[in-house]
C-alpha cells in the first residue's frame, strides 16, 4: 500500500477520499474542503500495488475484478473524476507508467499496435463495434451515434446534440438542397449509418458508406430498406483502402482514432485519389489538444486495440504531404464529457440487462471505459478535432458565415427523436 499511498498523498488535496485496504487499515486523504467524501474499499491484497504501478491499467483491472469497491452514494464515475480532477495539477504523467522502462515498453507496444494492416484492421473493427447489437441500443442515442454529441446548451437531450452534431458537420460540406442530388458521397467508417442517412436526407445526396463490422452494415441496410432508399444509400463491408471511384464529398466521423499513425501517409494518399479536384474531405476524431503521445494499455487491449488519438500536428503534418491543403480546424472541447456522462448513465440504467448479455467483469469494465473516456474530456487534454482538406482553396467559400447559416436552417428542418428506452415514456404510458 506504501507506493499507493504515495500516490495518493501527493496527488489528492482537494475533498477527502478514504481508502480501507484489503487488512482493514484506513488511509485518507485531502483537506476534507467541499465535495462528499469518496470511500473506496480494497478487497485483495494485490490491489494496491497493482494499481499504484499504472494508475490507468490498475485501477481498471482492480474495479473490473472486484479488488475495487466504491462505496454507495458514490460509483466509480464519482471516484475517477475526484481523483483526475485532483491530479490533473500534476498532468497525465502522473497516471501514466512509473519508470523509464516501463514508459518505454508501454510507447513500443502501442506503436506496434498502431499497425492496423486489412486483416488486422477488420479483427479490431469487429473486437469494438461486433459487439451485442442490443449493446448499443441500451446507452446510444436513437440515431445510434458512437461518437461526440455536439451541446450547444449542456441541458440539450443526447438526441438533440446528435442530431445538431449533424447538421454542424453537414454545414461544412457546402453542399446544397440544389448541388445536393447531383453529388456522390463516400462515407469512411460509416458506423450505424445515421450520417450518411441524414445527408440523403437533407440534400438528396447519392452516399457509399463503408466499414469493417459486419454487424453495423448489416444494420446499415436494414435501416437504407427500412427507408426505402436503399438504391440512394449503399452500405459495404470493406477497407477503405479498397473503395474505388470519384466523389464529391468525403467523410469521416471517428474513423482516424482507429487507422494507426504508420497508415496517415496511406490514408491521406488514397483519399485524395478518391477526391474530384473540386471536391471537399471532413475528418471529425478525437484529438490531443498537445503533442503526439500513446495510447495507454488498459484501453489498446480491452476497448481499442489499434486505436489512436492523434494531436493536430500530427493530422496535418501527414496531409501536406499528400498534396491535401487544411482550410478548416475546429477543436471541439468538453462536448465529449458531456456525451460521455449520459452514455454511463444510460448504461448503468441497463445494468441488469447488460450483466444478463455478458457478465458482472464485462458491465464493470464498460462503466470505467465510459468514466474513464468521460475524464480525459473534462479533466485531461482531449478535444475533438474537426477539419476540412481541399485540393483547391475555391471548393469553400471564403468566410465561415456559410457553415452557420447552413447549420442554423438545418437545425429547424427536424425534431430530435425521443429516445425509445426513456423511462419516462414508460411512466406514461404506465
């Protein structure tokens, strides 16, 4: 417990958090000033040093196997954010490996992890979006939108900041109800297809989406037959780096975490013969607001593998090199914290049902993912980068002014769905 402790006494000075170890000794720590006391409970004797040699990996484990208990009023999201908001005057490095050595293996491991070659490619695709269809459906929103919601009032519904994140993104693309039906869309990564549905939608676009979970095209064609436009809207299982053609429009949303920085060069290569010469790319992923890093352990073997958040410098330096011109950053900061927080709670609303489809370790690792992403948002250095890549400077118009006035029309075309699992729909209907 000594190196936990040492940790701990360094790193928490705001609040009081109590910790009764594995033998029942009691640690606190803190000025015991403002926010309720955290009280955490060690059931194995391992748990402390398990957790004091890589905060990130664990104190995952440890909350995933049961070495780890908060106790109630307070769950895991309280503990991770008490703690990261006190350590965050200490940076990241805090959290991260201890020891020269250790850093080493871990940067090493997560670049030879970052190799995301097609067949690997798929196998990680389908390790984080195969999973449950009924999964998703418990904590997403009606849309089924797997990344930021965009909160342009932090009361909004997770429904409103995804539908608005939508019409922000579509805004970009300057396209119109009249170039609209003339255009063909290429859809990177296209998820549960709700962005490409909601471009046919808006401007009767032609749009291809592709992606490397069978499950989530599989779902993409119901929802393009349930809709009737399945000869407008085409889904396919299938790399990116094997889509061929021309369009006019290309996009992607949370497709760049998971290419891994070794394909950038291939990316942007491919992408730009994809490209008409008057045609527009928008990339949305998530972004470090500082330099290149790595991803930590916990979340390349149990959530991403093969995944990475790329700093700005990182995205841009790749794409000059392929004849691509940046004429548009945005850096979207805290939305994702916010999005993050009602996946949880719409997660541990379902907790019987998910602990049903999987089990207890598998229902505890999703809360910490989901706190743990959620911190990193609020807490850390995380934003979402959103940008657009040119050929040729005349393909936007010269002011931004374009981008809100498309957005704000787009916003009062539709409501935002009422999400089907609301229990307040069922109260009423009760």
């Amino acid at each position: 417990m000594w190196l936990l402790d040492k940790f701990l006494s360094k790193a928490i000075k705001r609040g009081k958090l109590v910790i009764t170890d594995h033998d029942g000794k009691v640690y606190e720590y803190g000025d015991g000033q403002g926010a309720d006391t955290i009280r955490v409970r060690l059931t194995n004797k391992k748990a402390a040093n398990h957790i004091a040699r890589y905060p990130q990996v664990g104190a995952g484990e440890a909350y995933m196997w049961g070495w780890l208990e908060v106790e109630a009023p307070h769950d895991i999201r309280d503990m991770v954010l008490f703690v990261t908001m006190n350590a965050k005057r200490l940076g990241d490095a805090s959290l991260k490996p201890k020891g020269p050595l250790r850093k080493a293996i871990q940067k090493s491991a997560a670049k030879i992890d970052s190799i995301n070659l097609r067949g690997k490619a798929r196998k990680n695709a389908e390790h984080t979006y195969n999973l449950t269809r009924r999964l998703y459906e418990l904590f997403l929103d009606e849309d089924r939108q797997y990344t930021m919601g965009y909160y342009r009032d932090v009361d909004n519904s997770l429904e409103k900041a995804q539908l608005d994140k939508k019409a922000h993104i579509a805004a970009k693309l300057n396209i119109t109800p009249e170039t609209g039906p003339n255009m063909r869309i290429l859809d990177i990564g296209c998820g549960w297809g709700g962005l490409a549905l909601y471009l046919h939608r808006t401007y009767g676009c032609e749009v291809l989406g592709v992606a490397l979970a069978p499950d989530q095209i599989a779902f993409c064609k119901e929802r393009a037959k349930e809709a009737g436009v399945e000869d407008k809207v085409k889904f396919a299982l299938m790399d990116y780096r094997d889509v061929t053609g021309q369009f006019d429009r290309i996009t992607s949303v949370g497709l760049l975490e998971h290419v891994g920085t070794p394909h950038y060069p291939q990316f942007f290569e491919h992408t730009n013969k994809l490209l008409k010469p008057d045609g527009v790319m928008f990339s949305h992923c998530c972004g470090r607001a500082g330099p290149p890093g790595f991803t930590d352990a916990w979340t390349r073997k149990y959530i991403f593998p093969g995944g990475y958040i790329p700093a700005l410098s990182e995205l841009v330096t790749q794409s000059e090199k392929f004849g691509w011109q940046v004429m548009d950053v945005e850096a979207m900061r805290f939305h994702y914290s916010h999005t993050l927080e009602e996946w949880y709670n719409r997660t541990v609303l379902h907790k019987d049902e998910i602990v049903e489809m999987y089990d207890e370790q598998f229902y505890r690792m999703w809360l910490f993912y989901l706190a743990g992403a959620e911190q990193s948002f609020r807490h850390g250095m995380m934003v979402n980068w959103q940008i657009l890549y040119v050929k040729d400077r005349a393909a936007i118009p010269m002011t931004r002014d374009y981008m809100y006035e498309e957005s704000e029309r787009l916003r009062g075309l539709e409501e935002p769905p009422q999400w089907h699992l609301d229990p307040a729909l069922k109260e009423a209907a009760e």
